[in-house]
C-alpha cells in the first residue's frame, strides 16, 4: 500500500511540478494574484494574460539554456 501511495505522490509531482519548479511557482502566484485582485473591485480578466507573457519567455530561455 505504502508503494502505491509513493508512485501517486510521485505522479502529481511530476504532472504539476514537471521539469521547471519556476513555472509551476510562477503559475501558482499568478493564479493567487489573480483570485485576489478578482476580490477587489478591479477587473482581473488581464492579468493572466500578462503572467504568460512574463512566464513564458522565462521557462522559453532555461529550456533552450539546458539543451
């Protein structure tokens, strides 16, 4: 049982957290920042949208860095 709940913890950590912790934190934050604005009465539709274009260009550059 025990190996059973290793290889499912071992399972979300690798589909949330994948090959760059980076994006995964900066996901996690911009979905916080999000929701927090969205508790305020100024509209969040935008930012997620600006987070990808911060965040992808990052993850973009380490991965071509590695290879």
């Amino acid at each position: 049982m025990a190996k059973r709940i290793q290889a499912f913890a071992a399972f979300w950590y690798d589909f949330l957290i994948g090959d760059d912790w980076l994006v995964a934190a900066g996901v996690a934050v911009s979905l916080g920042l999000t929701y927090w604005v969205s508790q305020t009465a100024v509209p969040a539709w935008w930012l997620m949208p600006v987070f990808l274009l911060l965040i992808l260009p990052v993850s973009l550059w380490r991965g071509t860095r590695r290879g």
